[in-house]
C-alpha cells in the first residue's frame, strides 16, 4: 500500500550526486582508478566516498601527504572526472521536480566542485540552480551542517523552513545537524529521516505565495517507520 503525505516548505535544498543525477559510474572510474594508482584496496576508497569532498577523502586516504600533494590529486581526480562527465543520466523524477519550482525557491549543495556541478546537471539535462553551495564554497564539507545554511541564506529563508533531499549518510546527517527536515532519497533505510523516498518520481510540488506545498508518495512501511523518527 501506498501513503501520501503532504508538507509544506519555503524551500528545497537538493544535494547532487544521487539525489539528482546517477554518477555512479563516473565516480566508481575515477576513484577506483585512483585506487590503483595509490596501491589502495578499492573497497576501502569507495567506501569514504559518500557525502564528502575530494580534499577530504583524499586527506583521509593519504594521511601521509602533505597540502601540495594532496591538493595536486585533487586536480587529478577532477581532471578523470571532467573526461567521465558525459556517462552521468538524471534520477528518476529529477526533471519534473526541479521545473516545477521557481529559481529561488531551490538550490543545491553539493561536495563536488563548481565546475563538476554544471557539468554533470547539464549532462543530465537538469536546470542549472539560481543559487549551489559547492565543495569551493564551505570550511568543512559534511556531515557539516555548514553548506545546508549557506544555501538557505543565500535564498533568505530560514533553515527551519527547508526540506533536505539527501542520499547519503554523511549528507543526512549534516542535514539533520543544520536544522531543517531531512528527507532521504534511495538511502540506506539505518538512516533516520521523517521522510524516504526511493526516487523523485514520488514527489509532486506546486507553488503559491512562496510557500511550496509537496505531495509524497511513499510505501505504506516507510510512512509508518518514519511516523516514529524523532530528530
């Protein structure tokens, strides 16, 4: 059986990678490439992926290297990123979602880059955002709540008022520490989130006065479980 549940929201902060376009492939290339080039068991690499930033990941994998070395994989890495671009297709539902919201009622933020964040929407065929927070923009890349209350401020309106699509745990969970709603897309179901859906196909959004009224269609099992969540 199906529910559907109805909130409202000033706006919608998608993260990219999972939520709004498949780079999967794209990404598994490159990073287990990278694998190989450090002598590093793939699994392991693949695993620190999720949620976070490239300086980051790198950093985390190479404890050993210092600024510069880090910063030149980085530039190797976006470099393989930039060849691989053009496999990246949208999430189900992604499309219909983001036209159907007027430019300052929604943004992005992302842990890739600027430059890998248009490429791989328009790639998808998705609408460039009037507003992204990238992995260029923020101190600390999640589960910092940091880039999730940039992008509210920049369409001035207060986190509270904002549901967060995330597919990550990470993600998530900066979602849950900067105080909007999280809603979890295709994510591992261990995730706490008042709100789960597998694709956007699900989610339906009109707009009046500013204030987005959405429409969720989820799985009777979801609804209930996410009934109990408490964040």
């Amino acid at each position: 059986m199906t529910a559907v549940r109805a909130v409202t929201a000033r706006a919608l902060l998608f993260d990219m990678d999972g939520t709004l376009v498949d780079s999967a492939d794209s990404i598994d290339r490159v990073w287990r490439a990278f694998a190989t080039r450090h002598r590093l068991d793939a699994a392991t690499v693949l695993a620190a992926l999720p949620g976070r930033t490239a300086p980051d990941i790198v950093a985390g994998l190479l404890p050993a290297a210092d600024l510069s070395t880090v910063s030149a994989e980085v530039a190797w890495i976006r470099e393989q990123e930039e060849a691989t671009a053009d496999t990246v297709t949208e999430i189900p539902g992604a499309r219909r979602l983001l036209t159907s919201l007027p430019p300052r009622n929604w943004a992005i933020v992302t842990s890739a880059s600027r430059t890998m964040t248009e490429r791989r929407l328009t790639a998808a065929g998705l609408p460039l955002p009037a507003v992204a927070v990238c992995a260029d923009d923020v101190q600390a890349g999640k589960p910092d709540p940091e880039g999730f209350r940039a992008a509210a401020r920049l369409l001035d309106v207060d986190i509270a008022d904002c549901l967060l699509f995330e597919d990550s745990a990470p993600g998530l969970l900066a979602a849950r520490r900067s105080g909007g709603t999280p809603v979890a897309v295709a994510a591992p179901f261990a995730e706490p989130a008042p709100y789960r859906v597998d694709d956007l196909t699900v989610v339906t959004a009109s707009v009046s006065d500013g204030l987005i009224r959405l429409e969720i269609r989820q799985p009777q099992a979801h609804a209930e479980t996410a009934e109990g969540i408490r964040l």
